[in-house]
C-alpha cells in the first residue's frame, strides 16, 4: 500500500484526537456560562469514557465484518454527531454530542489502527505506524489552540461545524482511496483466551508505553503553559512550547518507524528509552522553567513521544494475529485514554499537595520506573 492510500487512515487518527481535544480547551469558558463545575467535569469525561467503554467491542466488530465498513460508519456517525449541535444550537445538548462523538470515535480508531496494520507489509508497519501517530500527535496538541481560535471567530457552532465537515470528507477520501479487505477466519476464542493475550508481555508492554507517553502528552499540553505562566511568560511563548511538543513529536515518529523497520531500532529497548526520554523531558520542567527549559522539556518530551509511538503500535501489529487485529488495537487503545486521563490527574493531584514540579517529577518517576520494568523484563 503506497503512503498515498495511508494518508485517509491517517486523517482519522487526527479527527478523533483533534476532535476530542479541540472541544475539551473550550468547554470551561462555555460551560460557565451555562451549568456548573461538575457538569464540566461530566462533559469532559463522557468522550473519553465511551472511547474506553466501546473501542474494545468496535475492534472486535472490525475483525468480524472488516475494518473499512467500521472506518466510514464511525466516521460519518462522527460527523451527524457534530452537525447534530450545529442544528440544534442547544447548550444541553452538548453532553449528548460529545457522548455520540467518543461512541463514533471508538468505532472508527481502531479500524483505522487495524487497516494501517492490515494494508502494510510487516517489515513496513514502523514506518506506517510513524506517519498514523505522527498525525495523531497533531491532533491531540493542535486541538486546543484552533479550537480555541475557532470558538472566538464563531463559538461553539463553528467548531462543531468544522469537525462535520472535515470527519465527512476523511470519511469520503477513505470510501474512495482505502482498499476494504475482508475479514479473516478466525478460530474460536474463550474469555480465558482473550485474558491471556491481554496479559501477555507483547500486549502490555506497548499499552503501558502508550498510556505513559499519551499521559506526557496530556501534560504537556495542559501544565507547560503553566509553568511559563508562573515564570513570566507570555500566551504566544507558552503556545509556541507547545507547538515545538508537537513539532518534535510529529518529526521522530516517521524517524522511529523507518529505524524500527530497518532493523536500527528494536521494539522493546525503544519502547523504554521513549519512556526514559519523555520523563526526562518532564525533569527539565520542573528544573528550567524558563523559556529556554520551557522550549526545551517541550522538545524532548515530543521526541520521547515519537520514539515509543511507532515501536508500539508496530508491535502490537507484528504479535497480534491478523484476524484479532482489530480487537488488539481497540484494547490498546484504551490504555492510550487512561493515559490521557491518568498523567493530568496525577501531576494535578501531586502539584495540588506539593508543587507543580513536584508533579513533574511524580509522573517523571512512573514513566522511568515503568521504562526500566520494561527493559529488564525477560
């Protein structure tokens, strides 16, 4: 499959990020308007929760019917979901759509995860892998700053109406660019079987790296502005910090994949540096919060990102029957949302108590601690 033909799958790795998070930036300036602090937190959880409830079972549906079907109906429900607030123009109607949303997104993630996997020559799927989480990496740190540009040029309708249209036109590029693949015959499987795939060390290890680095990511975006807030800094300087996370994580994943592929890079030893170079990112923020320490946790934390990333979704390819594709990445993916949950509730909860360094270094300790198990694991 040329890269060309990735390009959709990879458009919707960066709806489901971008969607989630470009609304979650704004809904504290909405919701205060409109309901309390605890509808904010319903609001903010219920994507994530139906991603963690439902991806599992629309992994399995991708394996039973095929993934493109899942593809498109999850994203087209995506895009009747967000048209759907549009239409209404109804604040209470803002915990359905984003509910309908995370349901549309569990579908449609881990098909695009599997169809990447499926459509890829195995010695390929790093560098695959490298371009699908590059552009999911955009999404998840592009999304609060233009959907916040997006949401003072025209509120809430225009941001909701610019994620319809553009799930809609992946989902329309995808049903004409991406070859379906049918469903492979797949041998019975007890609970007791799933249990012990999912307990196996080729399925933990990349979930645990992706849940760590997803967990970095969630913080840097959300307490790096803040760290330059408190040293004196600037939106634009906090915003351009960001950006380099983003920036560094999108140049190293493809780098990491083609590394990985050409036998440079193994998968579990990089798995545990990305974690021990994100959590070294996280201890020059809590060290140099300047604007030099600042640009320079951003950047780091990024590359950690973009060298674990690719080596784990590769992985799970590689050791995963093809015919369980789909179910894998589903199950994966939900460590990749308690990652994204997790990281900020840790460093929130520790800087509550101590200080937001002290965060930093908590969160730090996890990644290297779990880097390590990583490596030493027999």
């Amino acid at each position: 499959m040329t890269a060309a033909r990735r390009l959709p799958l990879y458009g919707a790795g960066f709806v489901t990020a971008f969607g989630a998070h470009s609304i979650a930036a704004g809904l504290g300036g909405y919701v205060g308007g409109h309901a309390s602090l605890l509808t904010l937190g319903l609001l903010l959880a219920v994507y994530d929760g139906a991603e963690v409830v439902l991806k599992p079972v629309f992994g399995s549906l991708a394996d039973r019917i095929g993934p493109k079907p899942v593809l498109l109906g999850g994203l087209f429900a995506f895009s009747l979901a967000s048209g759907a607030f549009v239409l209404a123009g109804d604040p209470a109607m803002t915990g359905l759509v984003r509910l309908g949303q995370g349901a549309a997104a569990s579908a449609f993630s881990p098909a695009a995860g599997a169809l990447v996997a499926r459509l890829s020559p195995q010695r390929g799927h790093g560098r695959a892998f490298g371009g699908y989480g590059a552009w999911k990496s955009l999404g998840y740190t592009l999304g609060p700053l233009l959907g916040g540009v997006f949401i003072v040029a025209g509120g809430f309708a225009l941001l909701f109406g610019i994620l319809a249209g553009l799930a809609l036109a992946v989902a329309v590029w995808a049903a004409l660019a991406v070859p379906g693949v049918p469903p492979l015959p797949r041998t019975r499987q007890t609970v007791l079987d799933l249990v012990r795939r999912l307990r196996n060390p080729g399925f933990l290890h990349p979930t645990i790296a992706l849940a760590g680095t997803t967990g970095a990511l969630a913080v840097g975006v959300g307490f790096l502005p803040v760290t330059g807030a408190a040293a004196g800094l600037g939106p634009i300087t906090t915003g351009a910090a960001v950006s380099a996370l983003a920036l560094s994580s999108a140049l190293v994943q493809p780098l990491a994949g083609r590394a990985r592929d050409a036998s440079r890079l193994a998968d579990r030893p990089g798995m545990a540096a990305g974690l021990g170079v994100t959590g070294a990112g996280l201890v020059v923020a809590a060290l140099a919060p300047g604007v030099v320490g600042l640009i320079a946790a951003a950047v780091t934390i990024g590359a950690g990102i973009g060298l674990a990333t690719p080596l784990c979704f590769a992985h799970l390819a590689t050791v995963t029957p093809q015919e369980r594709l789909g179910q894998t990445m589903g199950a994966a993916e939900v460590g990749r949302e308690l990652g994204d949950s997790g990281g900020p509730l840790l460093v929130g909860a520790i800087a509550s108590a101590a200080t937001l360094g002290a965060g930093y270094w908590g969160l730090a300790a996890v990644l290297v601690v779990a880097g390590l198990t990583m490596a030493w694991a027999k």
